[in-house]
C-alpha cells in the first residue's frame, strides 16, 4: 500500500463512530432483564460446563468404554511375546506386571447451543389436564484430550428436547 | 472479549463495542432504527445462547448481525419507497461519526458523504476492517467471500476514497 493510502487509512481510524444512544441501551437492557434468574431455571436446563453431571449421558459412557477397549487392545499389542525356545530359566522370570490401564483421554469441555424454539401447542396429560409441548433442538459438543500428546476429540450430536409445562388455569 | 463472558460486565463491552456494531449493521440496513434492532436481535440472542462458545465474540456478533440484518431486510422488502424516505432511509439525521474536540467538521463531513458515495462491497469491507478491526480472514467468513477478494476492496475503497478526498491539511 503506497503512502498516501496509509495516511488516509490512518486518518480514517481516528474517526469515530457516533455513540450508542442511551434509549437503545435500556432496551437491551430490559430486555435482558426479562431472562429467568439462574436460580429459578427450570430443572430440565441442559449442561453448559462440566459442572453439571448431565453430560455425562449415556452416550458418553459408550465413548469412554470404547476409548477404554482401544487403550487395552494397544497396551497388549504392545507386550513382548517370550520367544518359543527361551531357557527355561528365562522363561520362569515373571514379566513385570503391566501398567494399570489409565483413562487416555479426558473430558475436558462440554457446551450446547440452543439453536430453535418452538411452541407445538397443547397437548392432553392423564387426567385431562393441560400442557404446552415445547420443542428445544440443540448441537451438543463435548471434547476429550489426551494430556499424553494433546490429541484431542471432538464429538457433535443434534439433540431435541421436548419439554412438556403443565398449564393451570385458576378462575380466580 | 473475555470480559463479555461476564454476567456483569455485558453492559460495559456493549457501551464499548456498540457504536462499532451500529456502524457495521449500518451497511446492511436502510436506518438507523433498523440498525439497532439487529443489533439488539443477534447482541440478545448472543448473551442469551452463545456467549459460552469459544473465539472472538465480535466476529461471531458481526456474523450474527448480517444474518438478522439480511432477514430484517427479506420480512421488510415489502416497505414502499415512500416509508423508506420518511424514515431517513440512506440519509441519516445525525452523522456516522462522533464529532471530537479540536477536529475539522467540515473534513469529517466530506469523508461521510465520500464513504456514502462508496460501492456498498467496498463501504461493508472498509468498515469492518478499519472500525470493527477484523482480519482480511475475518471479513471474507462473515461475508463469505475469499479473503483475497477482500483484501482487493479495501484497497479499492481506499483508493476511491483517496480520489473523492482532498489530502488533509496537517497543522
């Protein structure tokens, strides 16, 4: 970029731009402000950090139980076979015991982002009461690394939620 | 950014990073009002659903403002040309930019209307690259285009720029 250009670049960063209004402000604010208090979330908010147990579904036990048997097949594959025609002698000196088979990879991180949220409608509860079916669709990732090599895995799943809130209705 | 990522302090970057935001929302909507609430669309649903995801938040924000800019403009493409102008359309009550003390108004006017007369693929690259401090990288993601094409409009938008305006008078 010749001179000139870098003068009008420079002048150009020293502009700048006009202050958000205050009223704009508020209203984000207010509107933020109208999201639930996290302590009154509802029991079925999904896990965002490794804090909360409900990560660890189903799904990632299979995945920890098949890094486990993977971990286990190459340790014994790595194991020196005593050679057929070893003395005797040799052959009765134990083998020191294999190392106890450690986690590879750990879990290091979970998150979901809530990408649609519909409102089906009203569905009939035993009874006859009333309830709203809501539907929440969400990318779950949850990433493992091995602190041996820092490989790391990083496994996506789409996931639905469908939420059913029991509607009241009080005359008074 | 990190700081966004604190419930407390979303107020704080906001007040920081919005005039940057407004000016970028600005090259993709008719007004200024329409520019606020795509704002404010992808700021919320950022802070509500996204602020614990990894990376730079304003690339992702500046993203997020395209898309709500670009869906704002399919659900208004109805408005009449008559609406448009009374609103403000293009031409804004207020400059783009915050007069500062000891500066030459006139020299700050001349580059506003100079940026107006810009192509607007050249206007959106020069903004995000000068005021929103992204990377050629950057801009080509979030206007999925090469960032090699990029590069190429802000140079061209400079060099327009270059020959609309007069060099300024230092001292």
């Amino acid at each position: 970029m010749d001179e000139s250009l870098q003068e009008l670049e420079n002048e150009l960063k020293k502009l700048q731009p006009r202050r958000a209004p205050a009223r704009w402000l508020n209203q984000i604010n207010r509107e933020l402000a109208a999201e639930l208090p996290a302590p009154a979330r509802p029991r079925y908010a999904t896990a965002t950090n490794l804090g909360s147990w409900k990560w660890l579904g189903w799904r990632t036990v299979g995945l920890a139980a098949a890094l486990a048997l993977v971990a286990t097949v190459g340790l014994v594959s790595l194991r020196r076979p005593v050679p057929a025609d070893a003395p005797a002698g040799l052959a009765a000196v134990p083998t020191p015991a294999a190392p106890a088979a450690e986690p590879l990879y750990e879990p290091v991180a979970a998150s979901n982002v809530l990408y649609d949220l519909k409102d089906e409608g009203e569905v009939k509860l035993a009874g006859d009461a009333s309830a709203r079916q809501v539907r929440a669709r969400y990318v779950d990732t949850y990433t493992w690394k091995n602190p041996r090599n820092n490989a790391s895995i990083k496994w996506t799943v789409p996931r639905d939620e469908i939420r059913v809130v029991p509607a009241s209705y009080n005359p008074n | 950014m990190e700081a966004t990522h604190d419930n407390g302090t979303w107020k704080d970057w906001l007040a920081a990073h919005g005039p940057k935001l407004l000016l970028c929302a600005r090259q993709w909507t008719r007004s200024l009002a329409d520019a606020e609430d795509v704002v404010q669309e992808a700021f919320v649903r950022y802070w509500r659903h996204q602020r614990h995801l990894p990376g730079d938040p304003q690339a992702l924000l500046i993203t997020s403002i395209r898309r709500a800019a670009l869906d704002h403009a399919r659900r208004h493409a109805r408005r009449t040309a008559r609406e448009e102008k009374a609103d403000g359309g293009l031409e804004e009550r207020d400059g783009t930019f915050e007069p500062q003390p000891g500066e030459d108004a006139d020299r700050r006017n001349e580059i506003e209307v100079a940026l107006q007369r810009l192509p607007a693929v050249q206007r959106e690259v020069l903004v995000l690259k000068i005021w929103n401090e992204l990377t050629f990288e950057q801009i080509g993601e979030t206007l999925e285009i090469p960032a090699n094409t990029a590069a190429s409009r802000y140079r061209y938008a400079l060099a327009a720029l270059r020959k609309e305006l007069k060099p300024a008078c230092h001292g």
